[in-house]
C-alpha cells in the first residue's frame, strides 16, 4: 500500500465545499481537492427516504494525515453527520503519489 487515500465528502453548496477544501489544502490534510458538483443523493435520515442535490469532494491525502483531516471537516461541515469515506490508493503514478505526500507533510 501507499499510504495515500481518497477520501469521499459530500457537500450541500458550493460555499461550504470551497470553506473546506481550502481549509484543509491550506492546513496541508490534503494535497488536493477536487469539487465535483451535479450530484444527486438519495438516502435514508431518521427514518425518511431524502433526496438532496449536493457536491463530492474529491480528497487526495495521506493515511498520516487522516485523523487531523477528520477533525477539521468536522469542525466546518455544515452536515450534522458529514460523509466521509475512505478509499485507500493501492497503486499510482510514482511521481504524483510522492506530490502527495510532499504536500501534506508537516512543514
């Protein structure tokens, strides 16, 4: 393994996905983060089918870096519990997992 992670988080708007991408590029949690917007959830919350149109975020960070990452989304996200999930990056093109790693090491 790598040790580099994408990690899944949805967003309701467009405000709250840029507060915390910037927040966590800016704090070195994440080398990179992509927003992708048009999705559609649909899920069920205490109890009731939802449906809510909403952003992914894209996360390229470090497994090292994951419990800060964790605690900072959960500081900003608007959600009260927001999704985040964890792909872990078997493999990569050397050079970029290496970025990664570089980015989101302490300074």
């Amino acid at each position: 393994m790598s040790g580099i992670e994408l990690i899944l988080c949805a967003c309701p708007d467009v405000t709250s996905a840029q507060t915390i991408a910037d927040t966590l590029v800016e704090r070195r949690l994440a080398a990179c983060v992509t927003i992708l917007p048009g999705a559609t959830s649909v899920y069920r919350w205490q109890g009731k089918r939802e449906q809510s149109q909403e952003l992914i975020l894209l996360i390229k960070s470090t497994a090292a870096a994951y419990d800060k990452l964790e605690q900072a989304v959960l500081e900003i996200h608007p959600y009260e519990l927001p999704e985040l999930v964890v792909v872990p990056i078997e493999h990569g093109l050397g050079g970029y997992l290496g970025w990664v790693r570089e980015e989101t090491s302490p300074s």
